[in-house]
C-alpha cells in the first residue's frame, strides 16, 4: 500500500487546487503529471523577459470572489482588461462589436443612424447575442446582424470548430454579444486581473506544501491500474484505498474501449519580430479561411504595460482536429459538443459506476469547457466533498 491519502493526475489549475487543499489539511498528497512541468495548459515562462503562454493566451477574469481570493494567496496581480481587435474588410476593428465598431465599418450618416436604431430597439449599455438580433425585422439591423455574422462570427466558427456554415450551432455564437455601447472590453467580469510573476509561480506557490510530491514526466498510466468490475483501483501494483482525482482524459483512462472523445486543437506558432507587432494584444482575423488560416495572434509584451522596446513574440492560432499520433494537434484543446459526443462521454463515465475514490474532475476528465476560475471553483467543491 502506498502512504499516500490521496493521488491527483494532472497539475494543472484541477489538480493543482485540489492537492494544495488536501495537503493544507495534512493530507499525504502525489501528483502525477506526464509533461515535464506544473501548470496545466496554463504553464507559463519567460522568454528574453517576455511571459509566454506555452498553450495560447490565458487571462484570468471572473465574477467569482472566492475563487479569485484563493489564488491571490499564492502570488501578487495586476489589473488587466482585455481588449481584442478583428481585421475585418481592410480595417482593425473592437470585437466584441460595438458602437465603435460601426462606426469604423461604416460611412458616417449610416453609422449614426445604425447606432440610433441600435439604442432604441436595444437600449444603451445593453448587449444582444448575434443571433437575436439577426431576427430583429427591422430592415437596418438585420442588414447590421448580417455584416456582423459574416464579418466577425461565420468564418472564425467555421476556423475554430472545423465546422461548414451550415453546421454551425446557434448556440455557439450566441454566447457572444453585440455591445449597444463603447465598451470594447472583451470580458465584462468583476475582476479582471493577471499574476504579477506569471501562472507557473503561482502554481510553484500553490505546490511547495511538503505534503505534496510531484512526479514530472510521468503517465499515471504506467502505474495505475484500474480493476471496473470491482471497483478497485492499483497504484504500482497495490491496492490503493485512498482518493483517485483523475483530470486527464476519460477515453485515454479507459483505453478508448467505447473509441475516442473527439477534440478541437491547435497548431500555436511562436514567432519573434523586431518591435512590436501589432496593436491590440491579440488580433483576430475572422475572414475566410484562404485569406487567414489562422483564428488570431497573440502578442505576449502588450499583456504588460512596460515591456521589451526593440524586440517581441507573437503566438498565432491555427486550429485543426486533435489527433493523439499527430505531428501536430497532439493536444487535446476544446470539447466538441454534440450529442453524440455526451452520449459517448457518459458512457465512459458508466464504466466507472463502481469506484467510490475516484473522481473526475477538470476540462478533460469531465469533457468540459471550463475557464480557469470555474475549475478553480469546481476544484474548491470537490475537496469539501473529499
Ligand atoms: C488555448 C486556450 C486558451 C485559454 N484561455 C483561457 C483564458 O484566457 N482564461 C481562462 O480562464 N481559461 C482559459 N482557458 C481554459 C484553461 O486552460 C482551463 O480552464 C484549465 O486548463 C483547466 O485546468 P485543468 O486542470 O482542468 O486542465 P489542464 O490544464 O489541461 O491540466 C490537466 C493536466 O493533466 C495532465 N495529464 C493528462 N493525462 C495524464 C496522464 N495520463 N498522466 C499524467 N498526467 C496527465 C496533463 O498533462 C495536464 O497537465 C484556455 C484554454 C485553452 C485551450
């Protein structure tokens, strides 16, 4: 039997929170983790003074207190509220679209009257998800709906989600609004704010806990087998009763019995340039996929306010399907919700019905998109729960 209480896949934000509770609690804690480094995909580090994202952009915003409070014990941070701009029909535009935005996009008697119309069917300071306002009747905002759709959602869902047009769910770009203000915020949350010395300090910060040992480059494949008729679990060959936190992927636990839960990824480019790039920290570029066959780049300096002068790096997005041997897109990103998506993943989620220490959590062991302040909070649950 191992001494440990309880074993944790994955060092990310899931699995980080978890172990940093658990042991806060005296709990005898091991993590395993695959990659060579703590921090999930939202490991960080520093590149001739600039703070890369290794995985792509995360910015931390969230309305919830108590999961922003958590994480400020482990580090210091600096307000920061994101701003984006989409290069649409030859000009840099605020995404989400607002006021602004028509105003860039269209001539000036047009623009004041689409603003008008906007504020009286709408009301300032309120924002309406693309879709509605696609079936606004009145002649101006549908011609507005429609440029935005084309313009800003079409060719970028189509980008990310690999999907035609016609396939593209409502719902998806529903969850992104049009503004009905000069609010070029990208995020609307209460706190929006970035750590002060990066996300992999603040892990470091969360793990140093002499309760917690942490095994790098290792798949808790190689030492953990799973009994599912009896519900039992093997940690090097020995039973082990205590708690089984698993955030990695479900499919790949269970040897992709059922087959594979299928999965967005990316292709991320980093480049240096002399400079500065561009203008906004991350650009979009939501045209058509033989203009741009990237969603957006991201220039890591401008998440700061001072920064390198002469030199930068940009990441830019390619998105493709997640394939497990592929030379690239080896990393499983986004979920891709369908029905029989959850089907499958539910199914997966029975074959474990007779485990009672093991527990899922995390954007991969539960098929989930989270942000990082939900698995923070998702995370908090769990070790009352434990
Ligand atoms: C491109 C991109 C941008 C994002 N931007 C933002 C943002 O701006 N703001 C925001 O709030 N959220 C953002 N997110 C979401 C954020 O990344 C997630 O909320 C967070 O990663 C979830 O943490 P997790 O611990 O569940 O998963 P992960 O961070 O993926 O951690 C899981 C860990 O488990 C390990 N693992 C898996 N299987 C095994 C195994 N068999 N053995 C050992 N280890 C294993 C993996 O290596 C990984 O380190 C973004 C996500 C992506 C993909």
């Amino acid at each position: 039997m191992s001494n440990y209480d309880v074993i944790i896949v994955g060092a990310g934000f899931a699995g980080a929170t978890v172990a940093q509770q658990c042991a806060e609690k005296g709990r005898k804690v091991l993590i395993i983790e695959k990659r060579k480094h703590i921090g999930g995909n939202a490991y960080d580090y520093m590149l001739d003074g600039i703070d890369v994202h290794a995985y792509g952009p995360h910015i931390f915003h969230t309305n919830n207190k108590e999961a922003f409070e958590y994480l400020k014990r482990f580090g210091d941070f600096y307000p920061y509220e994101h701003r984006v701009l989409g290069h649409i029909q030859d000009k840099l535009v605020p995404i989400p679209f607002n006021l602004k935005s028509i105003e860039l996009c269209f001539a000036g008697k047009i623009a004041d009257e689409l603003k008008e119309v906007l504020i009286k069917e709408y009301g300032m300071g309120n924002k309406v998800p693309i879709m509605e306002l696609r079936k606004n009747n009145n002649p101006q905002v549908h011609m507005l709906a429609d440029f935005i759709f084309e313009n800003v959602f079409k060719y970028y869902t189509m980008k990310q989600w690999g999907l035609k047009a016609e396939e593209i769910d409502p719902a998806v770009t529903a969850r992104v609004p049009v503004n009905v203000s000069y609010d070029d915020r990208y995020f609307n949350d209460q706190y929006q704010y970035m750590p002060l010395n990066g996300y992999t300090a603040l892990f470091e910060e969360m793990l140093k806990d002499d309760n917690i040992d942490i095994l790098l480059n290792t798949d808790a494949k190689d030492h953990i087998d799973l009994d599912l008729d009896k519900g039992k679990i093997y940690y090097r060959g020995k039973e082990f009763i205590g708690k089984l936190v698993y955030t990695g992927a479900l499919d790949e636990l269970l040897d992709y019995k059922l087959g594979e839960l299928p999965y967005r990824s990316l292709d991320l480019v980093l480049e240096k340039h002399q400079g500065t790039f561009q203008k906004a920290a991350t650009e979009n570029y939501p045209g058509n996929i033989e203009t741009y066959p990237y969603t957006r780049i991201t220039e890591y300096k401008l998440f700061k306010e001072t920064y390198p002068q002469d030199y930068t790096y940009t990441h830019t997005e390619y998105p493709l399907a997640y394939k497990r041997d592929g030379e690239k897109g080896n990393i499983p990103y986004y979920p891709i919700f369908t029905n029989e998506n959850d089907k499958k993943y539910k199914a997966y989620v029975n074959e474990l019905k007779n485990f009672h220490n093991l527990y899922l959590l995390g954007r991969l062991a539960e098929y989930h998109y989270y942000n990082m302040d939900a698995i923070i909070a998702k995370a908090l649950g769990l070790v009352c729960k434990l």
